[in-house]
C-alpha cells in the first residue's frame, strides 16, 4: 500500500477522534436544544486544507458518527442521517477552496464559508423534515429551523475561523500536506 | 473540565441485549426507527411503549442512564408537546380561557408525538448503552460489505474509524497534559471574554496537532513495517458469531412491525 495514502488515512482517524475531544470544549452557554457551539469543526478543515477535500469529508463522517454513537440523539431515521454523518462530512468540501493553492487568509474564509454552508443546510433541512413531522401544520417550520440553526453556527463559524487564522500565522506547516517529518516529498 | 468526559456511553454488563450480535442490534435498531412511524392509536401507541419497556427491562440498564440521554432534547419535547395543545384544533374544545382554546385532538396529538419522540431516544440510547463503539464499528463494516462492490472504501473506512476510537483516551490524556501544563504558565481556559478565550485556546491547539500527526506518521510506518497492505486477505482479532437470538430479535422486530399494522387506524 502506498505509504501516503496509509499516512492519510492514519491522520484522518487520529484528526477525527480530536474532532470528538474538541467538540467537548465548549465555548459559552450551552444552547438550549442540542447545538453548542465548540471547536469540532477545526480538524476537519485542517484535514480538508492539507490533504483535499476527500479526506476532510472522510474525517468529518468519521467525527459525525463518532459523535452520533457517543451521545447523539435520534428522533427521525432521515435526521439521523442528515444531523450526523452528512452534515460534518460535508464541512470537507471546503477544501476545495484551499488544497493545492497557496493559504491566504481569504481562502481560508470561502472555505470555511463553503463548509459551513453546507453544513447549515443540512441541519436545516432535517429541522425541516423532522420538526415538519412533528409541530402542527401551521408552525413555520422552516424559518424556526433557518433561526436555530444559524444561532450557533455563525458564532461557531466566527471562533473557528478565529482559530484558523491563528493557526495559518502560527504554524502554516498544518496546512501543507508535505508538512509531516519523514514522508518522502518526491511523490508530490 | 476533562475528568467529567467519560468516552462513549458504553455500560458491560451481562444481559441478552448486551450479547446480541451488534449487526443484529444495528438492523433491528434501524428497523425500529422506522417501524415507529407506523404507530398512529392510543392502541399501537401503547404496544410499541410496552414492547420499548420490555426491551430496557432486559439490557438490565438502569433508567436513570436512559433519563440522562434526554437532557439535550427535553426542552425540545416539552415545546412541541405545548404547540400542539396550544396550536392543533382538531376534535372536541376542552377548555377555554381568553385566547387560550385547548382542544382533545391538540393534546392527543402532543402526547402521541412526545412519546414517540421518547420511544426513539430511548432505544436508540439502549445501542449505545449495550454495545461498545468498537463493535458498533465491527457491526457496520460487516453489514456494508456488500458496498465494496460499488467502490466504497468499507475496509479503510472501518478501520479508520477503529483507529480513532483506539486514540480517543490517548489524545484525551494528552490534551490533559498540555491544558495543565498551559494552565501552569498562566493559560485561562474558562474564563474572560471569548476573545481571550479563543486565543487561549491555540497554543492547546498547536502542540495537540503536531503530535497528532506524528503519531499518525508513526503509525503508518509501523503498520507498513509489520506489512499492512489494505484489506484483502486480512483476519480480524474480533469475531461475530451470529446465534439463534440474534434471528430472534429480527423476527421480534417483524412481528412487532405486523401487530403495528394491524392495530393502526
């Protein structure tokens, strides 16, 4: 097996279970139901700005599930789907701003804007499809979910995107895939 | 801030829910949550919350630990139980108090879907109560085998995810370490403005990576050097043994599915 490959792999777990450990430092209040604002999201877009963003889908799937079955919560099968797996693996797809192109603090905000995006649209439409299910008919279901939603994640957005920044000025090597000591950088 | 975290929620104890095969708790958990839906009586509401209670009765977990599992959505429950009572009008007035009309089908409506919403917490939790995520893990590559036929990374996947959860207590004490060690020099985690605490927080941040990632480096060529070369041809330390309880629960859960709809109106 390719040496790199294994090494991306290797990183994508190890950054998924700080993903997890990240998630329990908690910044202020925590919201009343179920979102809190944390740091999960930092592994995951330094695994999609150093090694693309495939393998920060991988590591924000794997963050996803780990937090599903350590004390997620499950009232619909599609919001299981939606509020876990989906919404963290998509955070990866910011990478697509970043991978392979010089680190600017720009790109790291479209990236982090992409993600988060995303990420927002996923736990918006499963507000959508499960509280649809469950509040009355004439509850405007979507703008409930839109505000909730958005409540912790732009502040979320804001301290990761912070943390981000920091990261870039102090210690740029986290974004460079040819950062890690002993690979060989001849296969770049 | 880090003694309060215990990983997962994982109780060992010695019960026939604890002992079934977790690909069978995995297929008759996912069965369960969408059989749920079809409840809509007083009648198969009830089956499904007697046939919930049979099933905590026998993972012998104590309910205090399901109660815990509530806390993040009480709030959530209580709410939609009140927009039902104060916003459904259907069926008959029950009283009335100014703007305030709460009618029977409202509190119907409320309770139905409260309780489902409880049905599924709770025995969602009894997965995470009676199985250790590593097998939950060894559960869900076995079931998605059939998956590598459509190119999906199953193997790498599950052993990823096996990786993580190893390194999880790991990465824990490190990020102890450093917290105390930052916490030492004057570093603070808890306190001040969030400006301050968001700065506080990077200099955790910076050696927690580069370990991290020279462990995963580490790893590699450890792996690589003890011959790791993907999932072909690989033998697991960890068997499954599917058993006759575990077609059991299955069918329990077909028959369960039956009575549901037979007694829905």
């Amino acid at each position: 097996m390719e040496r790199n490959k294994l090494i991306t792999m290797i990183e994508i777990a190890i950054m998924a279970g700080l993903s997890f450990i990240l998630s329990k430092v908690e910044f202020g209040a925590l919201w009343a139901f179920g979102g809190s604002i944390s740091l999960i999201m930092v592994p995951i877009f330094v695994m999609a700005f150093r090694r693309g963003w495939q393998a920060g889908l991988v590591t924000g799937l794997l963050a996803g599930i780990i937090s599903l079955l350590t004390g997620g919560y499950v009232v619909h099968p599609v919001q299981l789907v939606l509020d876990y797996p989906l919404a963290y693996a998509v955070l990866g797809i910011g990478g697509l701003a970043v991978f392979h192109k010089p680190i600017t603090t720009g790109r790291i905000f479209t990236g982090l804007l992409l993600g988060t995006s995303l990420r927002l649209a996923c736990h918006f439409m499963s507000g959508i499809i499960w509280f649809g299910s469950a509040a009355p008919k004439e509850m405007p279901v979507a703008v409930y979910s839109f505000l909730y939603n958005i409540s912790y994640l732009l502040p979320e957005m804001l301290i990761t995107a912070a943390i981000l920044v920091f990261l870039k000025k102090t210690a740029p090597s986290f974004y460079k895939q040819s950062a890690s000591i002993g690979s060989s950088s001849a296969s770049y | 801030m880090m003694e309060k975290m215990i990983f997962g929620r994982y109780l060992p104890l010695q019960s026939v829910v604890h002992r079934l095969d977790p690909r069978a708790k995995l297929l008759f958990i996912f069965g369960f949550v969408i059989v749920v839906f079809l409840a809509n009586n007083a009648l198969s509401y009830g089956l499904l919350a007697v046939f919930t209670l049979v099933f905590i009765y026998l993972s012998k977990i104590n309910v205090r630990f399901l109660l815990a599992g509530l806390k993040p959505v009480i709030w959530l429950i209580a709410f939609t139980f009140l927009l039902h009572i104060f916003l459904t009008r259907e069926g008959d007035l029950l009283f009335e108090a100014g703007f305030l009309k709460v009618y029977e089908g409202g509190v119907r409506q409320g309770a139905f879907i409260s309780l489902r919403f409880l049905l599924l917490i709770f025995v969602t939790s009894l997965l995470t109560l009676t199985t250790s995520p590593i097998s939950i893990t060894d559960g869900l590559e076995s079931l998605l085998k059939p998956f590598k036929k459509l190119k999906l990374p199953v193997h790498e996947l599950a052993l990823m995810m096996s990786i993580s959860l190893r390194f999880i207590p790991t990465l824990m004490d490190e990020t102890d370490k450093i917290m105390k060690a930052q916490m030492a020099r004057g570093a603070d985690f808890s306190s001040g403005p969030i400006k301050e605490r968001v700065k506080a927080v990077v200099p955790l941040l910076i050696p927690l990576f580069v370990s991290a990632f020279k462990r995963a480096e580490e790893l590699a060529v450890a792996m690589e050097a003890r011959g790791y070369k993907g999932g072909e041809g690989r033998t697991k330390y960890r068997l499954l043994h599917w058993q006759g309880r575990d077609t059991a629960a299955l069918i329990i859960l077909v028959v369960l599915a039956a009575l549901l709809w037979w007694t829905r109106s």
